[in-house]
C-alpha cells in the first residue's frame, strides 16, 4: 500500500444532540481512487469538510500527508493541497465561466490576463466544454455546471506547482443528474484522474453507478464509524448485512429507516 494522504484517528463530530461521527477512524492513501458510501445523514459529508479543512472535529486527529493538522485549512497550510468539489458546483453566478474556472489565479497570481484565459481554456478543454468561457452559470445545464466545478477544482498556477492538487474531494457529484448525464460525470472523473488533473481522489455518492464507475475501494459509514471496507468487486460477494440492504435498499435490515 503506498503512503498515506489522509488519517482519521478516533475523530468525532456532534451537531446539538446528534452524534455524527463517534471516534471514526480511516485512512485515504496516495494514487487511490475511494469511495465513502451509507445511508442518509451518517456524515459523509462531514467527512469530506473535515478532510478539507474546512470543519474542525470535536475530538480526535486529522493527520495530512503526515502531518497533525491543528485548528483548521485557514489556521495552517497543509503539506499537501486539497480540493473541493461541491455537490451544488458552488458557481459564481454574477461571474462568467472563465472568471470563475480562474477565480484564484484572478485573485492571488500576478499572472497576466490573457496566460490565465489561456489556462482556463485548456482546463475546460480537459472537461469536455470547450468555447463556453464567456457564459455564466444560469446559461449551463446542471451537468455543464458539475463540470465547470471540475475544471476550477483542477485550476492551478503553473509557476507554483504547490497549487496543484494532490487530492480531489467530489461531495455527490452526479446528484440530481440524469442517467446519461451521470454517465458523462462518472467517465469525465476516470478521465482526469488518467490525464492527470488528480492522481488521488475521495467520492461521496448514493449511486450505484457513481460507486461502479468511479471508485477502487470503498469504505461504508453508519452509526458515526467505517463499518466495512473492501474491493469495488467485494460488493457482490459480501455477506455483510448492511452491504447488502444499501444495494438492495430493502426496508427491512440493521439500517433503521427514518420515518
């Protein structure tokens, strides 16, 4: 197994009376394609902003690439850079396409206007929308939207290779999508990960497909804790109960369902 990125060491998370994670502990490795699959509500998502930096747990430790983080991503830099796609594409509406794919490099580069077009340019070209660039967000369908959120995700100075991302995080990106246009998300991550817009990657979804398409390996939370891990092609072989009512989505198993 190659080094780990991510570690998760008896981390918990509380909202008011719900107990979100209890004492979680998980480990994301370097080059891997994984999955964080379970029911509704069981804080995968949490999971993710915990990983990004962007929330801070209630207790335990959150190591990057080796490191202890302390307090949270605006505190400290960490030693590797992540980032984050969300499950809305969190688009700049009153921005074009182009000013919001290049937004940081607007922003904290003395790049000058015209190398920035360019490189937001290619990162569209990467992400299948070439010529959109003078568009803005209400002028895109969902899944052209997904997939400007790539291309910002992927966006970096290439006079700074620290602005590179090392981890990408994909918060449900196919949610709300048709089956095609899941399709041409599922296929779209595969892609950047073999073009190298990121070599390491962590997906939250429901979808079967999405879990099928996109991950190596899965990891499944319920009740606040990882309650299995394996293979993409385990799924089918497991006996494991929980496994096997989320695939189904039987009502009838260990995961109780909310009324």
């Amino acid at each position: 197994m190659s080094e780990p990125l991510i570690e998760l060491k008896g981390v918990c998370k509380t909202f008011g009376q719900n107990i979100v994670l209890d004492h979680a502990d998980l480990t994301i490795y370097r080059g891997e394609a994984l999955a964080i699959i379970g029911p509704s509500g069981t804080g995968k998502s949490t999971v993710l902003r915990i990983i990004a930096g962007l929330l801070a747990p209630d207790a335990g430790e959150v190591h990057v690439g080796g490191q202890l983080r302390k307090g949270l991503i605006e505190d400290a830099a960490d030693p590797i850079n992540i980032s984050m796609v969300f499950q809305q594409a969190a688009l700049f509406d009153s921005l074009t396409v182009e000013e919001n794919v290049g937004f940081l490099l607007y922003q904290r580069s003395r790049l000058p206007r015209r190398q920035i077009r360019e490189l937001v340019a290619q990162r569209l070209d990467m992400v299948g929308l070439s010529g959109i660039s003078d568009r803005y967000p209400a002028e895109l369908s969902g899944g052209m939207r997904k997939r400007v959120s790539f291309a910002r995700a992927i966006m970096s100075n290439p006079h700074n290779p620290k602005d590179t991302p090392d981890m990408l995080l994909y918060d449900e990106p196919t949610a709300g999508l048709d089956p095609i246009a899941s399709t041409v998300i599922e296929n779209l991550v595969r892609h950047l990960n073999r073009q190298g817009g990121c070599q390491s990657y962590v997906m939250v979804t429901h979808q079967e497909s999405t879990i099928r398409r996109t991950a190596d390996r899965i990891l499944f939370l319920h009740q606040g804790k990882v309650q299995w891990q394996g293979k993409v092609h385990e799924l089918d072989s497991t006996d494991n109960p929980l496994i096997r009512q989320f695939l189904s989505g039987s009502v009838e198993g260990p995961i109780q369902v909310i009324g």
